[in-house]
C-alpha cells in the first residue's frame, strides 16, 4: 500500500509490518466457508478481468501482479 500514500495526500500510513508477502487476507482459523467465499470472490474478479480494471485504476504505479 506504501505506493498509494505518495499518489494520494489524503492516505496516511499508519504503520507498516514486515512479513515477506505482497499481499495477503486474514481468516481466521478454522474458517473454511469464509475462506472458500474469499477465494471463490478472488477467482471471480480475475477471471472476469475486474481485478486487473480496479488495479490499474488505483494502483497505476504498480504492475499488475497476475497479468498473463
């Protein structure tokens, strides 16, 4: 999220925590229907190209991390 605080003056990071992964969605353990809607959501809005439309919107700066 760092890249959106410098395009953005109105995003403010409060903190960052190293932990060696881009990106990542917390479930709680033992949460497989939250987790099975999570993904299946994911898979959706790749497949369908929502994901990559949203990104460049927001994230230009970025590259797209799932493109073909």
């Amino acid at each position: 999220m760092i890249p959106l605080a410098d395009n953005d003056p109105d995003f403010v990071v409060a903190f960052t925590a190293e932990t060696r992964n881009p990106w990542g969605i917390g479930v709680q353990k033992g949460n497989a229907e939250l987790l099975g809607e999570l993904n299946g959501a994911l898979d959706t809005v790749i497949a369908d190209g929502r994901l990559a439309k949203v990104w460049s919107t927001w994230m230009p700066d970025l590259a797209f991390p799932l493109a073909k």
